[in-house]
C-alpha cells in the first residue's frame, strides 16, 4: 500500500481506505487529527488500477484475510 501511495502523495492508510472504497464499502474512519481529515479526502480521490486492486487482493490472500463484503460471491 505504502508503494501505491507513494505515487499519489499518499499514505498506506489512504490507499486502504481507497481500497475500501472501492469494494463499495463506506469505512467509519476515527478522526482524532485535522491531519487525518486531508487523508480522507485524498483516499476518496485514489482511483486503483484494476492491476493495483488485483495486487492488493493477492496480498491479503497471502496474508490469510478475507477482503470480501458478505454482499460479494466467491469466485
């Protein structure tokens, strides 16, 4: 995540909330820092790459977590 961000002038955090986003999620983010706002902001402009969405599914499948919504189908 951290690589992705790093070509949009974004965090990890922004990229998983990117990511979030675009499974069709609405994440509830705890805000404690006016700094946390502009990551916000910036996740909802990330648009991932069909690639960089197959790159983070992968790793989570490597890593063991299920990404899936209980709304999406196994493939």
């Amino acid at each position: 995540m951290g690589a992705i961000g790093e070509d949009r002038d974004a965090s990890a955090a922004d990229v998983a909330t990117a990511w979030a986003i675009t499974k069709g999620t609405t994440p509830i983010i705890g805000v404690t820092k006016a700094g946390y706002i502009h990551g916000l902001a910036r996740a909802r402009g990330i648009e991932l790459a069909d690639e960089e969405i197959a790159e983070l599914e992968a790793l989570a499948d490597a890593a063991d977590v299920d990404t899936r919504g209980w709304w999406e189908h196994e493939m």
